[in-house]
C-alpha cells in the first residue's frame, strides 16, 4: 500500500502587485521525511510555506494534506490540520515564561492553575519523547536563543502538528546548539513527523534532508532525492550560474594601523567578565576574521570598537585620537573617523523596519553637510543616493520607497552594507555578514568586503560560520571565554586547529 504523500501543492500562484512570488509551483513531500527547500532571497519559498500555513491565500492552485483536499484560509485551519511553522524570528512573548507562551490561545481551561497543570504534564512528556527540554518557568527573555528555538518546536508539537515547517532554524544558533536541533528534527523523523526545512545553508541540507525542492524566480528548478545532487549542483540551480564560496588568490599587504585597542575590559551587571584583557590591531589592506562560539566576547569586541558600548578598562586609538573608559567613542564620532559598522542584527539595529528603504539608507548620516537644504534634510539627495545605492548593491526591488520591512534578509544586508560603505569608510566593522543570506548574495558580499580590502580600508568581520572566515580572512584571531585564544595567518588555519583554539584546548600567537 502506498503512503499519501504528507503535502502536495499543485500549480500555487501568488502575485503581490508586479512582483511574481509564486508560478504555478508544484511541490510534493512524502510523509515522515526531512524536506529541504531552497532558493535565493525573494525566490518565494517562504511565500509558499506562508500559504501553506494560512498567511497567505494563493491566487490559484490546490493544496492536498495527507491525500485529501483542504482549504486553508488562516493559520487556524493549518494547525487544525496538524501543520505547524517555527519562522525565522521566533513569535514568543518575552516577558511570559515558557509554560505560558505554549499555553496562550489554546488554554485547555479557564481555571488557570489547572490548566498550567495539564499543559506541563503534556510538555513534560513530550521533552522526554524528543529530547527537546526547556526550562518551563523561565522567562523566554531569560532563555538562551537554542533554548526559545526548542520552545517554539515543542510549542508547534503541543498543538498536535505532524507536518513541521521550519524557516531558518540555525541562523541564530551555535553550531553546538544546530548539531542537538539535528538530533531533534531525526528523531522527530523517526517518530513519523514530516518536516519542511528552509534554509540557505547548503551543508545543512545535504545533512538532513532526503529531498530538496530548490525554487529560482518564483518557480520551482530542481525536485530531487538529495543523493542525486550536491552542494555545487544546488549552488547553481539557485542562482542559475557558478558560484564561489572560496578564497580568492589574493596575498594580504598590510599597511599602516588604522585601529588598535589594548586591553578591553567589560563586565556585564552580573560581574562576568565578557571581555577580559583583549587587545587588537587593524591594519590597512587586510580582512582580520573574529573565529569563536557565539557568546565568547564577539559581540562585545565590536560594540566597544564602534562605540556602542565603553569598556571598564582599555584604550583604542583611531584616527590619530586615543579614547579611554572615562572618554570612549561615540558612533557619531566614529563615523566622523571614518570607521563604519554593520551590526550583527540588522533588524534590532541596522534598520528600521518602518522607515522606507531611502530613511534607513542615511540612517546615521542624516545629519552629514550633503543631507542639508537649509534647516531642513534634503530628501531628494537621500533618495537618488538610496536608488544608487540600491543599483550598485543589487538590492532587490530597486525601490526607495518600499517599507525596509518588506525585503527579503538578503537585500535588507545589502541595504546596510551598502549604506555602510557609502562613505568611503577606512575601518570597517562587520557583525555575520551573510546570516540568513542566499548564495548568490553571500558571493556578492564578499566581493564587497575584498573590494574594500583591497582599495586600502581594515576590515574586521565577526562571523559564526567558520567556512566564512576561512573564505575571507587574511589572519583569524580566535575568541574563547572573552579572551583572545590565538591568532593564525591564514595559510596555518585549518577547521581543527581553529576549533582546538574555540575550544580553549591550545593557545596559539602569530
């Protein structure tokens, strides 16, 4: 007897206006399966989970859960349906504890003591069924970002999902905290849960899934068993061109110190040092890359040296200035100093998701002298800066207007890239520079920063995945406990030796 396929779409469509998200897309997953789905940024993978999941209403098509026909009209009839969808960024109320943000609308009674009571023995039998165990009297803002991932999945399982989509679930984890999301995604196969994985990290896919689905333009190129193709294959299909991912040729000159810091120290409120004696040199013509588990001092380093955050101790010297704790730099005075910064977060602090494209593309340089009519911001230059911006960084749609909110991960990174740029800054700060980014832009961005590089600026990038700072750095200072661990030229680092030096096992010094 054969088993009806879990889901199967049929001919969606979807149109926003002008823009195409969906073309006539057939997708077919079978049941109990690791189902990868993948395309550039705007490709329309995520419009197509979307509709699945009731978001969304397709303008034409059918979709068929478990062998049989259902209308989806919102997220009710989804769940109703055992379909369920952990998004990218994670749809938990901060100051709730855990147990009561899987309780919250689907509370099994009014007496709330009773119900919490239900809802934990239930929770407690499922972390034991998947291994998926959090802390339930937490507050979520007190749980570590893997811990709230898990809340979300088992909060999705809660709800009697069996058909589990998941929209970039390691973009913000570890690479310890992947590796246990994995072991929970194959036992959650094991038990006959079907899951729809999005994401634009190739590896990944090639490791957990059995099939891919990679989607280009709004319509579906390639549908295979993920033996029959390969992290090159897929590359090309999304992008519909080679793509590379590896390092260039190019031999580091390094030139005079355009930034150095000496002994960093911070404390957060609970006395842990975060950073703890760091010092760092950036020279001109060269790509340093910042290696180490997330939550090693990273974070830290770069909030200091744009001028976020003062330290307790330490000194910095940019510009020819020397700031201490009691003086530290400001971003309105680095920017005047030529360092420019692309956060780690680009929606918490690289844009703002209400303002239009043009409104975040000057955010920071509103006030520079070319932005000025008189008393008032010249809005006229800021848009045709926006819209030359837009043309030089590939982002997509080319319109200043469109709310930041509405573009994909992809293009709002090249918006604050961009931006950031824009100046002709000789310091350049970069915090993950391609999370939640496709290939084609990853091969874009890190043209840029190369091409900085290249005409002379220091570039620092802070990077989560080791394959990226292998790919751009030209020497990888290793960060282990707020410390600097060792640093390594490139042509000395390999992924053991680095990982000894994350791991705290050796020290090494150029």
């Amino acid at each position: 007897m054969t088993t009806a396929p879990a889901v199967r779409l049929r001919n969606i469509d979807k149109r926003f206006g002008a823009v195409h998200a969906n073309r006539s897309v057939d997708l077919t997953v079978a049941a109990g399966t690791v189902h990868g789905i993948v395309g550039e940024n705007g490709a329309g993978k995520s419009t197509l989970m979307s509709i699945l999941y009731g978001f969304y209403q397709a303008d034409g098509g059918s979709i068929e859960v478990d062998g049989r026909p259902v209308q989806i009209r919102h997220s009710h009839d989804a769940i109703a349906r055992g379909i369920g969808m952990v998004h990218q960024h994670f749809m938990l109320v901060d100051t709730l504890s855990a147990l009561d943000n899987v309780m919250l609308g689907a509370e099994p009674s009014w007496r709330l003591n009773a119900a919490r009571s239900q809802v934990r023995a239930k929770l407690d039998g499922l972390m034991q069924d998947t291994g998926l165990h959090v802390r339930l009297d937490l507050a979520v803002e007190a749980l570590p970002v893997g811990e709230r991932q898990r809340l979300e999945i088992l909060k999705a399982l809660y709800r009697g999902a069996r058909i589990l989509i998941l929209d970039e679930p390691t973009a913000v984890l570890t690479p310890q905290e992947t590796e246990q999301l994995f072991d929970t995604l194959r036992q959650l196969r094991n038990r006959g849960t079907t899951v729809l994985l999005i994401t634009h990290k190739l590896k990944e896919i090639m490791a957990l899934c059995d099939a891919v689905t990679v989607m280009r333009a709004g319509a579906v190129v390639l549908d295979c068993a993920i033996g029959d193709t390969s992290i090159e294959g897929l590359a090309q299909a999304m992008v519909g061109r080679q793509v590379n991912l590896g390092r260039d040729t190019h031999r580091a000159r390094p030139g005079a110190a355009l930034l150095q810091a000496q002994g960093l120290r911070w404390r957060d409120a609970l006395g842990v040092a975060r950073l703890d004696g760091v010092s760092i040199t950036l020279h001109a013509g060269e790509i340093v890359g910042i290696a180490g588990v997330s939550g090693n001092g990273q974070s830290e380093l770069l909030d200091a040296l744009s001028g976020l955050r003062a330290p307790q101790e330490g000194t910095l010297v940019l510009g020819g200035e020397t700031f201490t704790p009691a003086h530290w730099l400001s971003p309105d005075l680095a920017r005047q100093l030529r360092l420019a910064h692309v956060p780690e977060d680009r929606h918490a602090r690289g844009l703002v998701l209400p303002f239009g494209a043009w409104e975040s593309a000057v955010l920071g340089y509103q006030s520079l002298a070319c932005y000025a009519r008189g008393p008032l911001m010249d809005q006229a230059r800021m848009r045709a800066d926006t819209v030359r911006m837009m043309e030089q960084y590939d982002v997509r749609p080319r319109n200043a207007a469109l709310r930041s909110a509405k573009f994909s991960g992809g293009n709002q990174q090249k918006l604050v890239l961009a931006r950031e740029a824009a100046h002709a800054p000789q310091v350049l700060l970069v915090g993950q520079p391609t999370r939640g980014v496709d290939v084609g832009a990853i091969e874009f961005i890190h043209g840029r920063l190369r091409a900085m590089r290249d005409a002379g600026g220091a570039v620092l990038v802070v990077s989560s995945e080791l394959d990226e700072v292998l790919a751009l750095a030209d020497r990888v200072i290793v960060m282990n406990a707020g410390q600097v661990g060792g640093e390594l030229p490139i042509d000395e680092c390999t992924e053991s030796a680095l990982g000894r030096l994350m791991g705290g096992a050796e020290r090494a010094a150029a």
